[in-house]
C-alpha cells in the first residue's frame, strides 16, 4: 500500500460526507486507507462522528485504527460504545491490542464486555494477559504466534505452520517447543523449505534463540530488542514455557513513551501529562520543580547577602554584575554533562567504574573552562577591568564549570544506582542545585584572591 498523508482537504470532505449521512461515498472513500490513518480520522473528528464511523464501517475496518487512537479520545468513544459493541472491536484485534483496551475500561464494564466475546480462547487469552504487571514484558506480549513440536516431521509441520498462520498477522519467526510447551529453538525458512520432507523438526532447529521473561521490564526488552536488531522476541516463565511474543511495533511504542517521560522530566515535569489536560493536572505536574526552583532561587540570596561587602569596595562591584554569567555557565554545563550520561545510560553505554567517568569528565571541563576563561580575561580588557578581577571571575569560572560538570555526571549515575529514573538529573534538579554551587564557589574563591 502507498503511503497516504492525511490533509485538511480530505478531512475536510470526510467530515462533511459525514454531515450529510452519506455512508455510500464514505464507505469508497475510507476503503483504501491504512488502518492508522483512519485512526488519525478518528482523532480529528467529534466523538459523536468517531462513533457514527465505527458504526458504519464495522469492526474489521476500525479494530486496529481504535487501537491507534489516543487513549484519552479513546475512552470517550469506548464509553458510547455498547458492551457488545466493544466486544465485536477487541475480537478483531490481537490479545495484545484486545487487553490494552479492556484494561482502560471501568472495572464494572470489564466484564460485561468481556462476556459478550463469544472466542473462548481469544477470552482465555485476554484474562491471562491482564494479569501481568504494567510495563513487564507479560503486559507487552501478544499470545497469537506460530510454534511447532520438535517431534514433527518436516512435511506434518509445514501442515501445521499453515493452520496456525491464519491466526496470526505476521509470522516474524517460528519457535520450536517440545510437547511440556518449553522453548527448545527457532526454525529457519530456509533450512525448512531445503530440507528432507521426512526430516524432523529436532534435527534442523537452531538452539540459540533470544527471549525474555514474562517479569522483565518493558525498557529492559526494548534494549534487548533494539541491541540485537530484533523484529520479535518469545517470551517464556520460569519453567521456560512459551507463553507469547513481542513485536516490534510494541517496542516503538515503549521507546516513545519512555523518551516523552524523560523529555517532561528533563523539562521539569513530574507527571506524564499533555497540553489539552486540564489546568489542575498541568498546575500538579509543573509546581513541585518550580517550588524547588524557588528554593534554588532563595538560597542563591542568602549566599549573596554573606558576600554584600563587596558593594562597599567600588573597584569590586563588578563581580556582582558577574553572577548571572557564573549561574548560567554553572547550569549549562551541568545540563549538558547530565544528558550525556543519561542517554548513555538509556543505551546501556554507561559501563565501567565511575571515576573513568569523572576523570574524563574533567578533562573535558578543564579545556572548556580555559577556553571560556581566555575570553573573559580578553573581555576584560575590553572594559578596562583590572587584571587581577578578570584573572579571578576567570579562574571561578573555570572552578565552577569543573564541578557543574563532575554533579552533571556524578548525579544520574547515582539515581540510576538507587533505581530512580536518571532523566530527572536533567531538569531543574541539576540546573538549581548548579546555580547554588556555582555562585557561593564564585564568590568565595574571589574573597580568597581578592581578600574583601
């Protein structure tokens, strides 16, 4: 299928087909198009006309494009929707898909859509999934997969592939078990298609398989998934049994989430919030950092009142005119240092001891500091500032982006060690405490060298 864009004009033409109840010309016109695009109409239009599509195309066109929908539009459609209505949509869908729309559903109408799907095993398969952890690779998988005994024979599993296949939307790989269920390997296509038809299936599976275990955490697949370039990956229990797959679109999915948290955190943030919430949910998300950036803001003061001697030398007034360059400089750098790490640590890069880190840190920050120091003491010519003051709002800066850098580094590794999301070392967290930091050193080694 060619790639399709929806734009304003055939939005526009769909909504206004929709206006007029015209279901012949809508059919035609919605037939072509990729279920995520149909998603994305959905999205745009009202509620009520989401609901009057769904309606008139039927569950086979608009199962997968309501698994595409924004989980928030999608609730309030899933809430006109009958029971039975729900229940035709979640039996189009894969298990994975199916569970994720239950799981949003309150729990009275949990079960009351979930009585109306007639699909036994499809309804098994559903119950079973919805009771894993969220973000666990159990709640990730989908139970629809192709797997052969490796008592078979090439010819009776060829059969049995094909019987499988009809349930299943893409056949990414075929596992192998033995007759406990227990993952024993992967079939090649084209080890399968050239060898003996009376062969079995024991004699031309490959044992090495990648998995991962029902517990696991959704980012700890989605890096082994993204590390060894994988479409889909079995997942097993404790007694290795095969339980599901994950595929890579899941995994995509698990990528952009996590990269929108970090990204808020990283912003100060601390809830996964959008910009249609409402202003309570956005006022909750937001003010805990400011607060802190307030605090930040106030201890800065204080260390400002201990140094307000410096007002009464008039040759050393300029150094106050310095603060914010010294504050922002601080911030900067410690920005910068923490969300190299924190991307190292999000791919798994981050290796070894930390003072290889630190010393690396430092060394970076020592030709930076320097480089930035030749120009304040070449600005302060420029003004006719004595040497003596720029030599010392030069060598503080040097001081303060040194340390800015070992907290920008230092910090995340520490989180990530205690099992808090890095991320947060990013935001206001590092640029307040960096602030701080950068002004007292500021002002105290200029007291130092310049004895005021």
């Amino acid at each position: 299928m060619a790639t399709f864009q929806i734009d304003s004009l055939f939005l526009n033409e769909v909504k206004k087909l929709i206006g007029q109840k015209d279901k012949t010309r809508l059919k035609r016109k919605l037939k072509p198009i990729h279920y995520a695009d149909l998603g994305e109409i959905i999205e745009s239009v009202s509620i009520n006309d989401a609901i009057y599509l769904i309606k008139l195309l039927g569950s086979e066109k608009t199962a997968d494009a309501l698994a595409e929908v924004d989980p928030d539009i999608r609730e309030g459609i899933l809430q006109k929707l009958s029971a039975k209505e729900i229940a035709k949509e979640v039996l189009e869908l894969d298990t994975d898909d199916a569970a994720d729309i239950i799981l949003e559903l309150p729990e009275e109408r949990k079960e009351k859509v979930m009585s109306q799907i007639d699909d036994d095993e499809h309804l098994n398969d559903i119950r079973d999934l919805l009771r894993y952890e969220e973000n666990t690779a159990g709640s990730l998988m989908a139970k629809e997969l192709v797997k052969v005994q490796e008592d078979l024979s090439v010819l009776k599993c060829l059969n049995e592939m094909r019987a499988q296949a009809e349930n299943v939307t893409r056949v990414h790989s075929i596992y192998v078990v033995d007759n406990k269920n227990c993952l024993k390997g992967r079939l090649s296509l084209k080890d399968l298609i050239t060898a003996n038809s009376r062969a079995k299936v024991k004699d031309i599976f490959i044992p090495n398989v990648d998995y991962v275990t029902v517990n696991q955490e959704s980012e700890e697949v989605a890096k082994i998934m993204s590390k060894y370039d994988l479409e889909a990956i079995p997942v097993i229990n404790s007694k290795r049994e095969l339980l599901g797959r994950i595929t890579i679109d899941d995994i995509v999915d698990v990528i952009k989430e996590e990269a929108e948290k970090d990204y808020q955190l990283a912003a100060g943030i601390s809830a996964d919030v959008e910009a249609d919430d409402n202003i309570f949910d956005l006022v909750k998300a937001r003010l805990p950092w400011l607060f802190l950036g307030l605090l930040g803001g106030l201890g800065s003061v204080f260390i400002l009142q201990d140094f307000e001697s410096i007002m009464e030398e008039p040759k050393l007034r300029n150094l106050f005119f310095y603060t914010p360059l010294i504050a922002a400089m601080a911030g900067n750098v410690g920005v910068q240092s923490s969300a190299i790490i924190v991307q190292g640590i999000a791919n798994d890069i981050v290796k070894g001891p930390i003072y290889n880190r630190l010393f690396k840190e430092i060394g970076l920050s020592l030709i930076n500091g320097l480089s930035l120091a030749l120009v304040i003491l070449i600005f302060g010519q420029f003004v006719n500032q004595t040497f003596l003051v720029s030599a010392t709002i030069a060598g503080s800066m040097m001081l303060v982006i040194v340390v800015a850098a070992l907290v920008g580094t230092f910090v995340p590794i520490v989180l990530n060690k205690r099992g808090i999301d890095p991320a947060i070392a990013t935001g206001p967290f590092i640029t307040t405490a960096n602030d701080i930091f950068g002004i007292f050193l500021f002002f105290y080694l200029a007291k130092i060298i310049l004895g005021f």
